[in-house]
C-alpha cells in the first residue's frame, strides 16, 4: 500500500532543478524512470508520486560495459538502475584491488555524503547499463524529508562497514587460495547452489578475481588449474562448473581456524 508524501518533500523535489548540466553520454530521463527507480532498495518505501519527484532530479546516464564513469561518482549518488557497476582502486604497486560490485538496484557514492575528501576510487560498468546520478545537495534534501530513506542509508552504510571488516580480516588472516575458494563460494551462492554444485555463467575472469582478492592473475591461474586438477572445478564452454561446494567450504572453515 503507498504511503502519502509526507508535508515539504513535495515542493522540494517537483520541480526540476534548474541549470543542471548533463554528462557525457547522459541521455534525457526515459519516460520509465520512475518505474526504474523502484527496482533501487533506498527508494522501496516511496510512493510513485515521490519517485517521480526523485526521478526529476536526476541526471540520466546510459553506460557500456567497460566503460569508466568516474565523473558520474564525483559530488552524487548514483543509483545503478540496470547493469553491474564494479568499485576499485589502485594500490601502492599498481595493481587493482576490487572493493565492491554494484548490481542492478543498488547505489554507490552514499558513503561520500559525509566525507568531503577527493574521491580516489574509480568505477567501471561491467555490463551495459543505466545509472541515475542524484547530486549529494539534493539526496541530503530527501534525506531531510524522508525518514524511511534516511533509515535505509544508515542500514546500507553499515552493511557497507560490515563488509569492509571482512575483507580486511580475510586479507590479513587468509591466503590467496583461500581467498579464492570464499570469493568462489560467493559467486556460487549468487549463482545458485543445486545438489552440492553451482554453475558460474559465464565464468569470472581471471583479471576480476585477481583484483578480488588481491593477487596476480598467474597466481588466480595456478589454483584454478589446481582445483580442476582435484575434481573440484570444471570448465564447460564458457561456463564454470562448481563440482563440490560442500568441499571448498570445509577448506575455507578450516583456513580460518
């Protein structure tokens, strides 16, 4: 059942916001943004007259997958209405280090709402997309306005903390091969595990697990080529072939312990 707009986020939010100054590839809000904001968790509690109202606000961007939208991040949250966004960054010898996926329904750059340091992480889509870029002064605005989405954001932030601590655990108490096997059983849990196995379609690329778990390629490489070797994984096609979840998770549980 949709709730009212509550008093003041109606006269804040339905009016375009005059001057706004479109990016590279930004094409006019499709007639379907509202329809597309609700697909995006922040907003699930919203009425369709308050997303409308949101969809107004926003600069409208489709994106390749590839292609890197850093300036899109810069000063906004950005809502990723269709396709996957990845956010990394670069360590002391160069190599990527991969903090975060984004799929279709999330939002990134809700943590720099609060932080005024230049950003120094960059974004790339990995599949082709939509992405909805609500600037920070305006999302502060519906924060002010809309309890319902405040609450969301603290829960996001700090479901992002939660995930940051892990990450930092893992990189600290576990090898690379275990870090490998967790972002493996990862993937599978997102793919769906049926009868002990899971089907990775299409497989990750080395390059992307590399930057996963903070490793080189040759190394990814090497423990794959050793877990097929096991019986434990098999390349099909284009396709990944978890053969024995249950097993990689006993390794991983016993790595960490």
């Amino acid at each position: 059942m949709m709730t009212a707009a509550p008093v003041g986020l109606a006269p804040t939010f339905h009016a375009p916001r005059p001057g706004a100054v479109a990016l590279p590839g930004e094409d006019d809000a499709p007639a379907v943004s509202a329809l597309g904001l609700r697909r995006v968790a922040l907003f699930a509690d919203l009425s369709d007259p308050q997303l409308a109202s949101v969809a107004r606000l926003c600069a409208w961007r489709h994106v390749e997958a590839g292609q890197t939208i850093d300036r899109c991040a810069t000063g906004a949250v950005v809502a990723v209405v269709q396709g996957r966004v990845r956010i990394s960054t670069v360590g002391a010898h160069g190599r990527e280090l991969a903090l975060a996926d984004h799929a279709a329904g999330s939002c990134f750059g809700v943590v720099h709402l609060f932080d005024r340091a230049p950003v120094t992480l960059s974004a790339v889509a990995l599949e082709s997309g939509l992405l909805a870029r609500i600037p920070h002064a305006d999302f502060l605005a519906l924060l002010r306005a809309e309890p319902r989405v405040a609450e969301r954001v603290v829960r996001e932030m700090g479901a992002v903390v939660q995930r940051m601590a892990r990450r930092v655990i893992d990189l600290g108490t576990l090898g690379m091969a275990s870090r490998l096997h967790t972002r493996l059983l990862a993937l599978a849990q997102a793919a769906g595990i049926e009868g002990n196995q899971a089907i990775l379609s299409p497989a990750p690329r080395h390059a992307d697990l590399a930057s996963t778990v903070a490793t080189t390629r040759e190394e990814i490489t090497r423990e794959l080529s050793r877990l097929t070797r096991e019986g434990l994984l098999a390349k099909e096609g284009r396709t990944l072939v978890l053969r024995d979840v249950a097993a990689l998770r006993a390794r991983v549980a016993a790595a960490r312990h």
